[in-house]
C-alpha cells in the first residue's frame, strides 16, 4: 500500500513516520515543507493544484495528515489547521485516483463537557478559543470533502518527544533544572484538571490501523480513562527523584468564554471531580500566594473510546506511568 504522510516532523508525526516504516507492506512517501522531506511542499502556502500534480506523481492509496499548528496566533492556527486541510481535501479531489484520507483532529473540538462522563463522537462540539475552532473547522471540512475519510479525534498525548509547550514536556525541563541548580521548588499552572492522556505511541498505532481499515467518520483516541493532571504530575516527578516542592500558580478566574488551550494542556479552574488514585512518591504541592485559587469547575476531559476499538480493534497499551516515565528518561539523557 502507497501511503502519503503529510506532518512528519511534529511530535505525532515523528511517531508516525516510524510506526509506517515498520511495516514492510507500506510504502511511505512524506511531504512536507523541510529538507528531509521526499516532497517540498507548504500545505498553508501550496495550491490544490500544484498538491494534486504530486498526488498523481505518487498516487498513494492513502494520505494521512498529521501537520498542524498546536501553538501560536489566531491566523497562524486558521492557515494551519484549516486552509490547509481545506488545501488537502480539494487536492485529493482533484487527483486522477483519489485517496482514502486519514486526519488527525484534536479532543479540543469538543469544548467543554459534563464532568464525570466520557464524551461519545456524537456530541456536538463547542470549541473554545481559536485552536478548538480551527481544528474542528478543519474535522468539518473533511467530513464535508466527500471523500473515504476518517478523523482521529485525538486526547491528551503524552510521552518521549513532548515539546516543551505541552505541559509535562515543560514540567520534565523544571525537573531537570532543579535538580541540575540544587533547587528545591518547581513553578507549574494549576494542576487541578482531568484530562483522558494517551501515549504518543498508541496514538501512531491508532492512525496506522485507521489507515488500513474502511472505518469513515470521527473516532476518538484515547485512553478512557480520565486522570487529574496533578496525580499525572507526581507520575513524573517520582520518575525523576525530586523530591522539592511543585508550586501551582493560580490563574486568574476565567469566564466560560476564555477557558480553552491547546490539546489539554491549558488545565484553568479548580476542579471538583472524583479521579483515580495514583499510589506513589509525592512531591509536596503548594499554591503560589498573592492570588485566589479560580472558582469556577475545571473543564473534565475522557474519551469514549468504544468506536476506535469496535471499528479499528485498537486499544492503548502503554500503561500512563510507562509513559511520563519515557518522558523523563528522554528529558534527561538530552545533551
């Protein structure tokens, strides 16, 4: 099978890319704006048509998207997230065999849900805040293309390779700072949220069976399971040996309106919700002084995961531990 991988470079991507030449069934061509890539190409910049002319140059049977934008302005989310899509589903249309496409969207598209219940495909997204928006605008665009579609609405991916933007990939470079400097404090945002985290890993093996199966529509990707981001923390920091203080800074208290952020790492609020326990080594957690903890109910996160393992006969293998542990071993070993 000729498969086209758009978005190699990005933290799924990377995942991706090796998952695909794993396997000796698949021809991996990627396109992509860097010199590694097979094909030089700009998804926010490139026509559908000059995208479609390579498309009858490799004539996949199947492109997946991971490329995208989790970070950065308004426009730059729009031009990432949906001009592009909006480029790759008018390029497939217009190639002489069109492929089947596979799209990464986000559990960002959902906006926020009732607590306590996991979120089913079928509930109507209300995205906060531009990268909500514009990934859901691009899910639609690929559900609307006509095409042999599948969107991966994917949860919180944690594991090896997490920017340092993301929550634990910003938490793992506190640890290693600390504990490079002797110091016994590490400064983090409110921890207090539920969010359902799922290994990059388990991830790539979701798209991958997505690509080889007939499944159309959106499915969610996660794990099921619903963690409160501050015993998920502790996770780390045990992986880590430190043993200072992890300091939550409260935010300001947000209106329903302002409560959003990429891919689940923007965590506001003060939640209420029952979690897991997580046995382990704790570090001690305190508030940051001078401002009041956030009143209203921290946004909960937990994918309903029944149609990824129906349709695709998949489910996360990497245990959570496992992988914020592969965080911290990465982190370390960086030069």
């Amino acid at each position: 099978m000729r498969v086209l991988l758009l978005g190699a470079d990005g933290f799924i991507g990377r995942r991706v890319t090796d998952r695909l030449l794993m396997d000796q069934e698949l021809q991996v061509t990627v396109l992509g704006r860097r010199d590694s890539a097979d094909i030089r190409f700009d998804l926010t910049t490139g026509s559908p048509g000059a995208l479609a002319r390579f498309l009858d140059a490799v004539a996949p049977q199947v492109v997946i998207n991971c490329a995208g934008a989790t970070y950065g302005s308004s426009r730059t989310l729009i031009r990432s997230n949906t001009l592009a899509v909006a480029t790759v589903c008018e390029a497939i249309r217009r190639s002489r065999e069109p492929a089947r496409l596979v799209h990464v969207g986000s559990a960002a598209e959902y906006g926020p849900v009732p607590g306590g219940v996991p979120v089913s495909e079928q509930a109507e997204p209300r995205p906060v805040g531009p990268y909500g928006v514009s990934k859901l605008a691009g899910t639609e665009l690929v559900l609307a293309s006509g095409l042999d579609a599948a969107v991966l609405r994917v949860f919180d991916v944690v594991g090896p390779g997490a920017p340092t933007a993301s929550l634990f990939g910003r938490l793992a470079e506190g640890l290693r700072r600390a504990l490079e400097r002797d110091e016994n404090q590490v400064r983090m945002p409110d921890l207090s949220g539920y969010r359902d985290f799922v290994d990059v890993r388990d991830v790539a093996r979701a798209i991958q069976a997505a690509a080889v199966s007939a499944a159309t529509g959106v499915i969610n990707v996660g794990s099921g399971h619903a963690v409160r981001a501050r015993d998920a923390a502790q996770l780390l920091v045990r992986a880590s040996g430190f043993e200072g203080a992890i300091v939550e800074e409260n935010r300001p208290v947000l209106l329903p309106a302002q409560v959003g952020g990429p891919g689940g790492d923007h965590l506001p609020g003060h939640g209420h919700q029952p979690g897991p326990y997580l046995p382990g080594h704790r570090a001690e957690v305190h508030r940051a002084e001078g401002r009041p903890a956030p009143g209203e109910p921290v946004p909960w996160r937990q994918a309903d995961v029944r149609t990824a393992r129906e349709r695709l006969g998949w489910r996360t293998q990497v245990p959570l531990e496992e992988s914020l542990g592969d965080v911290w071993l990465e982190t370390a070993c960086r030069v």
